[in-house]
C-alpha cells in the first residue's frame, strides 16, 4: 500500500450522478441508499447494475430480498433493460433472497442464514464475473432481528463479505421520514462506508425529488441536495450541473 | 417476455382518477389506498369494483374486514350502486372476513388464518370470473398481529396470493397521522407495488381532500397532490386537468 | 333493500346542529363523538336524548361508565333538564355502568363484561321503547383493557349490538391533544360508522369551541369546523349558518 | 331533586378568582388544580383553606402526600396564615399522607392503602366539622401505581369518597409541559368534575402565571387564561375583572 | 414557630446571584440545580462552598457522585480555590460517593445504598461544622434506579435527611433538552423546595448562559431568565442588575 | 498539588481547532468528539493523532470498534496521512477492537470484556510511549450493552482507565439528530470531561459543517459554533478567527 493509494471511483453511469459523486461510487466498498418509500431506491439498485452492463461491460449480480426477479424484469422492462437477455448473456444474475411468501412458515425473528446467502452471493459473482452487485432490499430481512444491535452486526458481515469479494457494491435500506435521522434503525449508516438519500418532497402539494451524499468515508464529493427525475425513457436523471444553482429557498420554508 | 413487456394499467373509470394514474391501476398488482378515517378509502374500494362493472363488464369481488356486507351495500346505494342487483347477476361478490363481532370470542393474537381466507378469495375469483379485487381495510387484521415484522409478512403473503391468481387489486389500510408516514405500521408500503394516499386536510376550519400515487413500481405517473370531492351523485372525482393548477401556496403555510 | 335505501337521518334537535349534519345522525348507527376535557362531550350525550324527548317524543337511555346517574341528573338540572320527572315518565332511563368505586376491588384488566352490559341495555330500550341510546364515555372502560386491539374488537361489539337492538346512538371517548389523531387509541375511529369532533382550542389566551363531523360513512354531511357555545339556558348552540363564514385565518396561525 | 338544584358555589375568596369562576368552585364536588413545578399548586390549596377560615369561618383539612406539615405551616408563614394557631383554634387539620420517607422501606409499587387514608380523613372532617379539603399533592402517590388505569381507578375512588362525606375540594396534580395535555398521566382530568390549570409561560426570558378553568361538569364558568401574581402579602391574585382584555397577541407567538 | 417565622435565605455570594434569588438560597433547604451537560452545574456546587468559605466562613461538604476529589480539587483550582488548603483547614471536605470504576464490578440496579451514605455525610458535616453541602450529580445515581418512581423516593429520602441534618444543601442533576421538562426524570422538580435551572442555549450560532429560578416555595425570588458568564477569573457572574433590561426578543424566536 | 495546576492543553494542531480550543484539548484526559454519521469523527479521531505526529513528535494509538485498520490506513491515505510507515516507525499503533464480523459468532448482549480491551490499550501505549489516543467511535459497542446504564457505567470505566495511564485521548460516539440532545443515549456527555458536537447542517438544500466546544470541565475554551470544511489536502480546517464573524442569521431560521 503506498500514499497514493487512496479511494478510487467506480463511475456509475447513472446520468447526471457521477458528477455529483466526483467520478462514482468508491470502489470496492458499499454504499447505502435510503429513501422513504418510492423514491427510487430499487430503481437507482437496478440502474447501477444496468448501466454498468450498457457502458462499462461489467456483469452485475441482483440480490432481491422484497420484489421477485420476475417483478424486477418487469419494472426494469419499463426502462428498456432487457434484464432476460443479459442473464442469458450472463451480463446479470440474479441472487433470490425472498422467502417463499405464500406457502412459507412461521416468521422466526433473527432466523436469517447469512452464512448460506453469503456463499450464495459470492458463488454468482464469480460465476458471471460480477464487478457490481445490488442488494434490494434490506428492509424485510432487518424487521426479522430482535433488535437494532443485531441488525448493526449483520449489516456489519455483510460489508466485509462484499468487501472480501472485492466487488462495488449498492445496499438499498428504508426510512420513514424525511426529516428525521438516516434510515429505519439510525444504526445502518454507521456501519457503511458511504451513504446516499434520495428524498421525495412534498411541497406546496408538489413533489420534488432529491439525491444528496451524506458521506463517502475517506474521499471527498459534492454535498447537498441535487435535483433529479425518473423519466420514462432514461430513468434517474440528475440535472446537469450546469443547472445546479442552489435550490430556491422558498421551496424550504419549513 | 419481451421488451415491452412493461407494467399495463387497468383503467379504474373512477371519475379522473386515471388522468393523474396515467391510465390506470398497474394491471395484475396490488395498489394500497392508506387514509385517516374518514378519506374515502372504502368508497375507493367500493368505486373500484362498481366502476368496472358499470363500464368495462368486469366482474368484482370484495373482502370486507370491518363493515359487513350489509353496511357496504347500504353504504353503496347512497351512490345509486345497485350491489345486491349485481350479486345476482354474479358481477359483485362478497368474502365476508369478518370475526363474528358479537358473539365471538376472545382476540387471539396473530391468529388469523390467511390461509383460509387465501382460498375464499380464489374461489370467489373464479366463480364469477372477476378481474378485480378490493380488500378493504386491513387495520382490523393487522391489529391482531404481535408486531409489524408480521405484518410485513402477512402482507406480502396476501399479494402474493393476489398475484398468482392474476387480479388487480385494492387494498385499504389505516394511517392515524396526516403530516408523518404513509401507513400505521410504517411497513406496508414497502410490501406492496403500488402506493396511493387520500388526504383529509383540515386548514383554516375548512377540509379539503387531496389524493396523490406515492409510488407506482416499474412505471410512471403524476406526482403531488390532486383536489377531489366525495359527490353525492358522482362518488369521488378528482378534478379534471384544466383545473389542476398548483395548489395555492398559502393554504400549507404549515 | 332498494336503491333509495340509502342512509336515514335522526334529527337531533340540538340547536344548528342537524343544519350542519345535513340532517340529523345516520338513523339506527353509532356516532362517535371524541374531545378533549370539558370540550362538551357528556352534553351532547345528555342533549342528544332530552332533545329527542323534548321535541320528537322519543324515549332514550343513557349508560353511564364515568359519572354516576346522581351526578348526570344534577349537570343536566343545569340546563332545565327534568331528568328524574323523564325516569317517572318513562322516558329516560340509565343503565348505570359505573363499577362500585369506593368499595370496589382490584382493577382486573380486560375484565369488562360487555355481555352482561349488553343484555341490560337492550333490556332497558325494550323496557321505555327508547330510539335513542348515549354512552358516556367510554375511557373509564377502555382503561382496562391489556391493548388497543382489544379496544378494537369490544368497540366492535358494542356497535353491533346498538345496531341489532336497531337505536341510534352516541358513544363518547377521549382523547388528549387538539392537534394529533382523533382519539386516546387512534383506533377507536376506524372501528365506528360516525364520527364527531369537539374541539377547545385555547389561541391568544382565548377558548373557542368548534364541532367538526369528520366522516359520515355513505352519506353527505358538511365539512369544517363550526363554531358552536355552551350556553346556561340553551345548552350547545352551533352558530346559525347565516353567521358561518370560514373562521378569521389569523386564528390558525400554528 | 328539582330543576333549580343545578350546581352550587363555594366562593373561595382567593382574591379575583371567584370572578373567573362565577362565583366559586362547584360545592360539594372535587376541583383537580393542574401545573407544572412552582406554578402555585400547594399555595392554592393552601389559600383554599385558609380564605375560607379567615372570610367564612369554615373548617378545613388539609391532607399533605409532600410536603411535610411543618413545611407547610413554615411555606403559609410567609403569607401570615396563622396555621399553627388555627390548628389550636380547630379550624384546620392536618392529614399526614407522606410516607416515612427516611427511615421507610422500599418502594412497593400499587401499595398504596387509599382504604386507610378515606378513614383518617373522614375522621378528621368530622372532628373540626370541615367544609373544604385539600389534597397536595398526588404525583408522588400516583407515581406508585404501576400505570394509568390504576390511577384512574384510584382518583375516582378518592373522589367518591370526597363526594359521600360532603365536602368541596381542591385536588392538585403535576403536568410536566406547559403546551400538551392536562396532566401527567393524560387521565385525571377525566375523572374530575372540575379542572383548573395554573402556567407559568416563558415568554421572552420572561415568566408570566395565568390560571384557566378547563371545565366545571354541569354549569357555567369564564373561559381562556387570567393573569394572575403571587404577591409576598396577598397570595395569588388574579387581575381584577376590569384590567382583563385579552392578553397581546405578541405574546403567544409559538 | 410564629408568623414571622418564613423562610430565611443564605446568602450565596455567587456573584450577582442573591440579587436574583432576593437574598440568596432558602435556609435549611435543599436546591436543585439542573442543566444540560456543560451548563455549570459542577460549577455552582464548587462555587455555593468557596465563597460560603470565603466571604462567610461556612465550612462545606461536597458529595461527589461522578467526578473524583482530584478532579473537582483541579477544576477548582483553575478559578483559583484552593480546596486542599480549605481540606487541611477542616473548611472543606469530600464524601466521596463514586463507584470503583474501573475495578468495580457489575452495575447492580437499585442497589445504592443511601442509608450508608446518609450517615457519611451526616458524619462529615458534624466533623468540620458545615453549613453548606452540595452534591453533584445525582445523575449517574439515579440511572442505577429502575424507574422514576425510585428516583422519586429516594430523593425525597436524601433532601430529608438533608434537612434534619440541618445544612443549606445544592442537589444538582441533568436534563438533556433546553426547550422540554426541567429534569431528566420529570419528578426531580417535584420533590424538592426549590429549582433552579441554568441554560446554554445555542442562537444563530452563539452560545448564550443563563439561570433561572423556577421555584422557592414559601418565599418570594425574582422570576425569568437572567444572563451570567463563566469568568476564568471570577467563576460564575450573574449580570449585575442595573444592567438587565429584557433580553432581545428577536433572540426567542422559537 | 498547587493552586496554578489548573488544566493544562494539548495543541492538537488540527487547522484552526487549537485557536477555538484556547491552546487544545485539556491534557491528560479524554473528549467525547460527537457527531451524526459523515460529520468527520473518524476524521478528527485521525487527524488528532496524525498532527501530533507530524507537528510533535508524539506517538499514538488509534483503537477501532467499526472501521478496520486497512480502512482507516486507506481512508487516511487519501489525506497523505502515511499510516503504515509511522507504524513502522512505532509513532502509531493500532489496537483492533473490531469483533471478527464475518466469522464471528452471536451478538452477546453485554458481553464485551473491557477489561482485557483496557489491557491491550495500556500495552499499546506503553509499546510505544504514546501520548495520544483515538478511539472509534464506541457506538457499536455500545449497541450491545442493555441499557444507558450500562453505557454510564463503561464509559466511565474507559475513562478512568486512559486518565490513570497519562494519555489525552479523543473518543468518538454517535448521534443521529442534529437538533436535540448531544449524544445517541443522553448520557455519554455527562461521563466525559470534555464534549465537542461536529455538525453537518442541511440549510436551503445545501450542507454546511461546524465544529461546538460545549464543554471543557475546569477550564475555558470559546462558545457556539465554527465552521469548518474538510478539504482533500488539508483535511479538518477550520476557519481562520479573522473570518469569523457571526453565522448569518438567515440560515438558522428554523
Ligand atoms: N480526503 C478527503 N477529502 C475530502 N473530504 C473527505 C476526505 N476524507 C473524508 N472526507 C469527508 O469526510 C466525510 C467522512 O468523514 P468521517 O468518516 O470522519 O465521518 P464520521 O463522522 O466518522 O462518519 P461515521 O459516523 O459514519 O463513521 C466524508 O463523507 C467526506 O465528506
Ligand atoms: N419507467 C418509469 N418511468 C417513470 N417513472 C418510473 C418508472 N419506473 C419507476 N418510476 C418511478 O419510480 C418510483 C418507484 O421507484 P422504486 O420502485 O425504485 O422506489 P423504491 O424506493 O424502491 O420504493 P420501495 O421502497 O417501495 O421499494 C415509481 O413510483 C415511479 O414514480
Ligand atoms: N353518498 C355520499 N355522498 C357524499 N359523501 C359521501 C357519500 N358517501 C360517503 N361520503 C363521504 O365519504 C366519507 C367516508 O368515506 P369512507 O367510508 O370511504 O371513508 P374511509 O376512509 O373508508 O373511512 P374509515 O377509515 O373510517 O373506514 C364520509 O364521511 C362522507 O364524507
Ligand atoms: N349549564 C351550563 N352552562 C354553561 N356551560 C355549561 C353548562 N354545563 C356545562 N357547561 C360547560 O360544558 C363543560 C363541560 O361539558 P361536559 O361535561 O359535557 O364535557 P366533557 O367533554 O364530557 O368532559 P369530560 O371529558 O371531562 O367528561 C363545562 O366545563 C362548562 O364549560
Ligand atoms: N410568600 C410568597 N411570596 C411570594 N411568592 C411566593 C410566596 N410563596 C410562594 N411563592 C411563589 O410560589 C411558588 C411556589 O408555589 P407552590 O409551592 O405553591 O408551587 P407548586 O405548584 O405547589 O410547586 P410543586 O409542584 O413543586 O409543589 C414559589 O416558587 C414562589 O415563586
Ligand atoms: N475556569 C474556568 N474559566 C472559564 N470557564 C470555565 C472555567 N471552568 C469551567 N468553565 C466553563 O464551565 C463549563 C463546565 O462547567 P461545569 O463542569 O460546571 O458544567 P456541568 O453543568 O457540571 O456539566 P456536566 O453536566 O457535564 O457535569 C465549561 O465547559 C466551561 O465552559
Ligand atoms: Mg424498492
Ligand atoms: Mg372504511
Ligand atoms: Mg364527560
Ligand atoms: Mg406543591
Ligand atoms: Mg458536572
Ligand atoms: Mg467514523
């Protein structure tokens, strides 16, 4: 290891983002992304995946935990990924991590094997060569654990499992609020080394949508807020920066 | 599937409701109506179901967890929906999931057995050829749970369920809190693909009713709130575009 | 049932209301009726069976759970009310369901008979045909209770026996703050067809009492707060709708 | 009981007060006084008494959970109420309710004898003939009971009790917040007939003392907040009728 | 006791203190200090000793619950009392109430044993003469307690023996919020005759101290918030009072 | 012991802190350095060791409970901080207090063994006469004690043990609000001698960093808050004194 060794950039290629992220997400690491429901957290897990694919050759694997791979295909077809093509092409993979929902038992709290799904993981990231993967998300597999401890250590083994693997890796986790704390349990964003809200703001009965980075550990980028759309045709779409003056305060009057 | 194998929307023919959805409910997924008391939330679930009948030929089916069949009849033919003209002619029918309120016994926590249920669902699908289903409302249900991880999974059992069979679906859920969160539980949104939120909001003495789609999975549609009424005649009806300038400012000085 | 079979109203008589509830109460259903302290909650109660007696010849029964039928009788004398020369008369009569207080035992949670309480009220209906039946107020009871699930499914059973035995009724509850919720367990709400608001909110060192119906379920009503007074000789006055401008901005500044 | 047999007054002669409340507290029944640490609670029940033996030649027994009777006699020196001398004189009693707190034992948690306590104060009615009581204060009995359907139960008991020996009293309880709800527990003043809160608002590094009646069951009272000083010679004095119009808007910005 | 026998006050000479407090503290009496961390308490549990030591020759005990004799003695030392002088000089002495830290064992909750303590500084005081005793902080004691209604007890059980021991006694403990309640537990205040608190409140950046008497009960003190500074030379200094006007409105604004 | 043994500092020589500081932190003893996640605590924690070893030839210790020393060298790396060769030199060691998360078995509530930690600290220390300590951030830790007494308890262990080795330390802890309180469980500020709050305010969309001394026990240092940025080459840097003008006021009208 020498000085210049710091953090290098994987580019996302999701548009618009990478300028506010200085060159991408830090390589090798995980980075947590959180929302309140329907901000795009799902669809920014399937783009980091996709856009890899499209630009960068790099196959990516999927981990669902909540929506099924068929849900999935179907909401990235709105996009036009052609998610079935690619894992034929074994450009994508996808890790199932849903329970079985209709015929599954009881729910056993902090019955979760993470040992099992870890080697599961590792086994489809060298199978197809993954350079990324997305974990979607984890949110219905932290409500399982007694408490907010164990979901820190848990979260805790799985970074260092994708960080052992040596793959880029983006962790979707859920809040409730825009206004109050990070994410679910305030624990999840101590454990990862990087962080990123997306927020969808109601004002003025109007809806405005956000990306903001709240950390990169050890590596610098753009902070506050930055607008973006989910656009039918080309997904997120962070504005140019070109565009970015702050944000009118008006618009913050609470 | 193919590329443009992208979410369809089932028009609801609830007054213009389908000009902010973008043309419809996404077909063959659950959507969830969270309100305070109050919102509409039930004749949303009742309109959904007369709605298709009345203009597309589609048979209903609906799951009454609160109100019995009785009071949602009576309820419905303040709109001039003729509910027990359509049970006899099998457009319309109802899976009582209701506990026998007073002679039943005691609450027995979680034990609700959705298995059961599961299947007077199908069958009642399959006997009259329905296309819809609505669920209306889950509070009471859920109310029986010992904590919202088992919510979550019942939750995601249920639209599992919904799924498989090929239905698009509404289900109902309470929210005691107009300013903070999407649902009682904090969970249900995330279970399920589609989130829909009718507002009551009380502002200078006066109420004025808002309806917003949180988030629709895989597919777009117009954000922030709309303006609708509750007409004696019409149900509801959500004010036709023309009309939809912004909110005025000061009426969320809050 | 046919299609005008849609909801009936039971004027109550006191003054301005039924101008406000387009009517009267929805006819053999339960209104909730909620407020904080002292906001008028066992007033209306009391009214909402003398003025049945006074101007329609309709006979009610009051059940007691907090104050004692002594207690009732002399706030009621207040007002002119002739309770006692009603119980002579057989036009009032108290099913009293206040536990023993001072020689009582041991509080036994969940331990409320509402089977018990069930047949002396319909007892006492048949016993003066009452059409009208007020209780007054639930908190005492609810207190007991281990959960707010279980609150649920007794709300439940009251309700439906008041609906069986075919009265209209008014049931009083709690709740502690004039800005969150709508009652003490926020799920009393959800489980009644009506529901009533009586608000005592202190701005500028000042009290202003206002009565908003939050929903009336499958029927219209008029929606807002409506200024209203306790007056000593003629009880709650809901300010004639000539005088109902909405209420000066300025006063909602929070 | 006749129709004229509406609620009495007990003017308590503490100075200006009796104007707000029309003329005194509800006799015979129990008036819960409310406020946070040093808003005048003890002094109220203190004055309550004394008033009454210095202008009415009425009795009073004054039941001390607190405060120890040598405090109170020291705290009522101040204001030179003699109570030592009245105490000679048999106009004033004191009921000692404080545990021994020194050399006493643990903390038994719902062990509080409210049986005992009902003797030894009907006991001390009777020997000096009281026309009024005060109970100072029952935070810290309430703080034993294991939660608030208890305290419930047991205030209504103590009520009871008051009510049946016939006296009017005073009943002080603590709130720890000045901008929500009435009391600690959030059910005191629903088993009360009659409450009154004392504040003690900072405003502008500023403190100000206002006294409101929440309410008095069954008849009619001044609504809103009055000024009101603790004076080194006077005692509470609430501001003459005359200097009262309503208090600057300025100051209740929050 | 005869009726000009009211609450005599001790001077504190702390600087401009007993201008505010009319005097100074209630003689014989416990005060509780409370405040968020860095707010001075320590401070002025050092300060109410020295200068007792200094300008009054009041020896002084002070009862260390969280910080150890060396470093009050060097904390101390930087405002330049010369506490192991005052030590030699049998003006001052410590009772040492800390736990063993680090060698000490398992936190036993509720296993504190004031009786022992009582004795020790009962033992203390009468050895050196002390008029004064300060303990700081109950806080670290009291997090030992299983519920609030312990620390209600017991800190009745101390300022009881406090008091027959005969000493003027500073209690100081914490609060965690500058806008809510007055203590950690919401009962501290109730217990004790007199509160003070002191606040640190942050205003557009800036710090701003200041102290506040809440209640002297039975006598009379100067109300509202009153600015101070902490001088490296001259401790505590209250501004003197020609120069407190009302403090700038604009800087409440919350 | 002398009467100008007060406490003496430790330059940090962080850009810009010493001069806020008054000459640094209090020697010889610890500083709670809090912060919500990405505000620069592991940062500080480096920087604070990192200065000292390229400014004063003092070796020091950087104990990790969450980041694993490959991390903090890298993340340090970015910085030119050259971690590895001063560890070479023995100017730095670390002591890994990471449990080993992958592997690692079940989350033992309570069950961290801070004496054998307190063991390997000293032996670090003493390995290579450290002057200086980091630890971070405690937070993990502390997430598996039961209770905020326990953390009391610990923290106050810690402390204890790195006074009685000599060193002066920083110790990194969690909060997840930037408004209220200080710390995630309320009482680690009130353990520790010295607490400095690092802030990362979202105002207007964008972020804006400050560095609050709020308390050096026994001692002075400058009030309210700083700002600071972290710049790629400089890291912590904060404000020169002669731009430090009051914050505008505007930003803080929340
Ligand atoms: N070399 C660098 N150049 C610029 N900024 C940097 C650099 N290193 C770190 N930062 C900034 O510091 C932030 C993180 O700092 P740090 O890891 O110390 O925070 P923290 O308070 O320890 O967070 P956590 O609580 O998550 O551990 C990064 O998000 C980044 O904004
Ligand atoms: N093809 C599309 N065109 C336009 N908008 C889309 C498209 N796909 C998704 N969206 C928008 O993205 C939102 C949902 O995104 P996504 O499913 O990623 O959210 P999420 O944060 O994962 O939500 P949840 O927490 O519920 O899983 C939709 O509500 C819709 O507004
Ligand atoms: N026929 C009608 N004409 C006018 N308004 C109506 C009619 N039917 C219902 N409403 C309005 O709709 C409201 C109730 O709607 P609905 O029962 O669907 O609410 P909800 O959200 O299901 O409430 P809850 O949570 O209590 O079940 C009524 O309060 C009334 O204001
Ligand atoms: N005869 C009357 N004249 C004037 N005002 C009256 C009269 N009777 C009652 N009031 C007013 O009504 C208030 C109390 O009303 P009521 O007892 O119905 O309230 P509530 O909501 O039932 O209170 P609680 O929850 O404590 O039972 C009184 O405080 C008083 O202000
Ligand atoms: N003789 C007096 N002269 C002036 N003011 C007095 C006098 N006696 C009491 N006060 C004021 O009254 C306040 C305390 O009143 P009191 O003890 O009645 O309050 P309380 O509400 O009972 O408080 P707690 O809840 O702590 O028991 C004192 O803080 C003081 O400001
Ligand atoms: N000699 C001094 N010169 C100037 N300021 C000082 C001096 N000593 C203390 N201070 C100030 O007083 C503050 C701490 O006071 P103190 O220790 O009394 O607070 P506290 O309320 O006891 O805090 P905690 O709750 O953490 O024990 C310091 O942060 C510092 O700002
Ligand atoms: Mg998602
Ligand atoms: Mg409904
Ligand atoms: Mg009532
Ligand atoms: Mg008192
Ligand atoms: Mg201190
Ligand atoms: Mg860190």
């Amino acid at each position: 290891m020498t000085y210049n060794d710091a953090i290098r950039r994987l580019p996302t290629r999701i548009n618009g983002l990478d300028q506010v992220a200085l060159g991408g997400l830090p390589e090798g690491r995980s980075t947590l992304v959180t929302g309140t429901t329907g901000t795009g957290k799902t669809l920014f897990a399937i783009e980091f995946l996709a856009r890899g694919i499209q630009h960068l050759d790099q196959p990516g694997v999927f981990v669902n935990f909540e929506e099924r791979p068929e849900d999935v295909r179907r909401n990235a077809a709105s996009l036009s990924f052609p998610i079935e093509q690619w894992e034929r092409d074994r450009h994508w993979a996808f890790v199932d991590a849903t329970a079985d929902a209709e015929d599954g038992g009881e729910v056993i709290v902090g019955n979760y094997d993470f040992g099992g799904l870890a080697s599961r993981i590792e086994h489809a990231v060298r199978g197809i060569g993954a350079v990324r993967v997305s974990l979607d998300s984890l949110g219905a597999v932290f409500s399982r654990f007694p408490n907010s401890a164990v979901v820190r250590q848990e979260l805790h083994r799985i970074a260092h499992v994708l960080n052992r693997i040596g793959v880029t890796s983006v962790i979707t986790a859920e809040r409730t609020s825009e206004y109050n704390g990070v994410s679910r349990y305030d624990v999840e964003e101590f454990v990862l080394d990087n962080v990123i809200i997306l927020r969808n703001v109601l004002a003025d009965e109007r809806r405005r949508r956000t990306v903001e980075i709240v950390k990169f550990r050890g590596t610098t980028h753009r902070t506050g807020e930055w607008l973006f759309t989910i656009d039918p045709k080309h997904g997120i779409v962070v504005m140019p920066l070109a565009f970015l003056t702050p944000l009118a305060v008006a618009s913050r009057t609470r």
